[in-house]
C-alpha cells in the first residue's frame, strides 16, 4: 500500500523525508528571492508592469510544455529532469550577477523576474502538486502544516545565511549556495518517490497522461479551480500593491544592490517567523478542528483589517518595541506570513481532494500563468491610480474592498461542489 494508506509509522517516514526535503527547496528559494527583489528595487515600482507583462508572457507559452511534459513523463523523472535544469540554471547566472552593474539592473531584472517566476512552476509549485499526489485528503491535514512548517524552517535558514552571505561574499554567490540546496532537496524527493512507487500504488510510476492544455481547460470545467483563479488574483491584488509600493520604498532609501539585498532579506525574515508562529500555534489546528475552508477565510480578513490601517494612517512609521517601522514594511510583512503560514497549507490540503491531472495541470496553471496576470492587472493599475491622482489611503480602501470580496470567495472555495468528500 502507499503513503495515501500507511498506518501512522510509516507515514512518519515519508513525513520526514518531505519536511526535509521542503526546508532545503525553500532555503534556496529564499536565497534567491532578495537577489531578485533587489533588482526592483534598484528601478522602483514604475518598471515591475513591465517585468510582470515579460513573465505574464512566457508563463502562457510554458503553460502547454509543462502540460506536455506532466502528460507523457513519470513524476519520478519530471521531478529529476526539472530541479537538475533549475540547479544549472543558478550556476550560469553567477557570472551575470557578478557583472550586474554593466548589464543593468532593468535588463537583468526582466530576466530574472522571468526566470524566478518559471522556478517556482517547476520546483515549488511541482514540490506540492507531488505532495499532493503522496498523501490523501485527511493525512494532508495533518502532516500539510508539519510539511509547511518545514519549510518554513528552510524559509528562516535561508534569509539568516543569506544576511551572513551577502556582506561576506556579495550578491553573486548566493547562487551558487542556493543550487547546493537545490541538489539536496533533488536527492530526498526521489528517495520519497521510490518508497512511494515500492509500496504499489499503481499510478505512481506513471504519467498522468491527458492533454497538455487541461490546466487551462480545467480551469472552466470545474467550479473549485474557477474560485481558487478568483482567489489568487484578489490575493495577488493586496500582495503586489504593497509589493509595489515597497520597491519606491527601497529605491528612495537604499543606493546600491547590497544593502538593498539585505533589506529585502529581513523583510523576508520577519515574515517567515510570522509563518512559523502561525504553524505552531494555528494553522494545524484551524485545519483538522475546522476545515481547509477556515484556512483561507481568516488570512483574507486580518487582510481587512490591516488594509484598513492604511487608508487611515497612510506609509508612516509607527513605534513597535522601540524601533521605528514602515507601515508598508508591516502590511508586507503580515499578509505574506498569513499567505505562507496559513493559507499556502490550506489551499495545498483543498488539492487531494480533486482527481490528479488537477493536481498537477490545473493547480499549477493558477498558481503561475493566473498569479502572474494579476501581477501584471494590480502593478499596471496601481500605476494608472497614481497618474490619477489616488492618494495611498484610497488604494487602502480599495484594498479593503478586495480583501471582503477574497475572504466571500475564499468561503465558496471550501465547499465548491466538485471536491471529493473529505
């Protein structure tokens, strides 16, 4: 039998590969992360409309090769044939980085922007797509948070080593480190694929099969894929302002790319203990005593009422412990530990529930093609508001009017009509 029936010890095994295997794939994505925001910071929010129309638009060509290749490949060989190319791919951008300054922060933006956004199809968003394949409906309610706070655990390892790095050895290497990582995430999630494949379920060794444009066509068939593509551009529609808002932010106060990487570094330190705190003390348990559902719905209002904070007090500083933070700096920090610390394991854990193609297809078509149209739709309206002279506390009150209408979707998505019974 396989991870989906196992009695509780055996689940503990595969439990553990996947939390381990977890903490390394976001180690290294939180190395690469302030190398990547750094480089919108250095040209401000008024060029991210073009970095997100760039990635909008090779996320819609890759859409059908990641179909193709999810359609005729084992799991097994997708998961080694992607993570190798992406562990390749961060070694051939050492060089680039290292001469940053004569390419230019714009140009080496768009294609790493691009290239970050492609990362996250093949290796994150494929890392839970796996998960979800593994475990079923009611295990994934219990280890999906414990898998999470893993990588949570990798999510803090990574911004730490990255602080330490950055002023040691500059922005360049941190690639490399985060391809050792990359490599060690690579080995235990083929360890897990081939106990998974031993233990006999039949499905597991092979390819899902079908067309390689069912995530797109999934995404008008079935009512729970229809509220999770609403969900995520409402979502992406409070998370990109303050996103965009925060690079003027850095632009304004930070000159050159190290204390800029380093800055965006703690913005994703803090928000990673945030998520750590929220595992420990209630997404597990929001989860099994109340439902996935609930697991979207709360982070959707806290959104309300930080959005609210904004329209009222605007980006000022405000006194927390002594110190001096940004109001942008604290809406980016909490919206983003809600998303990874609660709503991420609640949205992963709704995924056991419909059939495989699903899983893996349509799952990922919203989570990269749809977020990266609402890149593109909230950074260029956020541009066309500010030409028109809306002020920061009008795009707070419209965030407020966003963030009601996702916790209104978030409650639909929970009890979509097409969910397998849990």
């Amino acid at each position: 039998m396989s991870l989906r029936h196992n009695a509780r010890a055996d689940e503990r095994t595969g439990l553990t590969l996947a939390t381990l295997a977890f903490f390394f794939v976001m180690a290294g994505y939180y190395m690469i992360r302030p190398v990547r925001d750094q480089l919108g910071g250095a040209v401000g929010s008024q060029s991210l409309p073009l970095f997100y129309a760039v990635t909008f638009a090779v996320m819609m060509l890759l859409t059908p090769v990641f179909g193709w290749l999810v359609a005729r490949f084992s799991r097994r060989r997708l998961l080694a044939w992607s993570y190798s190319f992406f562990i390749a791919c961060l070694l051939a951008f050492v060089p680039a980085f290292v001469a940053q300054d004569r390419i230019g922060a714009r140009i080496l933006g768009v294609v790493f922007y691009v290239w970050v956004s492609v990362f996250n199809l093949f290796v994150v968003s494929l890392f839970w797509s796996f998960m979800a394949d593994i475990f079923e409906s009611r295990q994934a309610r219990r280890v999906f948070p414990l898998i999470a706070l893993g990588g949570m655990g990798g999510a803090l390892f990574g911004p730490l080593l990255t602080r330490y790095l950055v002023y040691a050895l500059g922005v360049a290497p941190l690639l490399a480190v985060s391809a050792a990582t990359l490599a060690l995430a690579l080995l235990l999630l083929l360890s897990l694929s081939a106990r998974d494949e031993q233990a006999g379920e039949g499905h597991a060794a092979q390819p899902i099969g079908g067309s390689l444009w069912a995530g797109v066509r999934e995404l008008w068939s079935r009512p729970f894929l229809r509220y999770m593509a609403v969900l995520m551009l409402l979502g992406d529609g409070i998370g990109t302002l303050a996103y965009a808002l925060m690079a003027d932010y850095a632009k304004a106060h930070f000159v050159d790319r190290v204390a800029r990487t380093a800055f965006y570094n703690d913005l994703d330190l803090v928000t990673n203990l945030l998520g750590v705190v929220l595992q420990l003390s209630l997404t597990r348990w929001v989860l099994v005593r109340f439902g996935a559902g609930w697991g979207l719905v709360l982070p959707a209002l806290v959104n309300v009422g930080l959005l609210m904070l904004v329209a009222v007090f605007g980006t000022g500083d405000l006194r927390i412990l002594g110190a001096l933070v940004p109001m942008l700096a604290l809406v980016l920090v909490a919206t983003r530990g809600f998303a990874y610390g609660m709503t991420k394991p609640a949205v992963d854990t709704l995924y056991t529930r419909v059939p495989r193609e699903t899983r893996y297809k349509g799952k990922n078509f919203v989570e990269t093609a749809v977020w990266r149209f609402g890149d593109v739709l909230v950074t260029s309206g956020v541009s066309l508001l500010a030409w028109a002279g809306v002020g920061v506390g009008g795009l707070g009150l419209i965030g407020v009017g966003v963030a009601t209408a996702s916790a209104w979707v978030a409650r639909l998505a929970g009890r979509a009509p097409d969910l397998a019974k849990d």
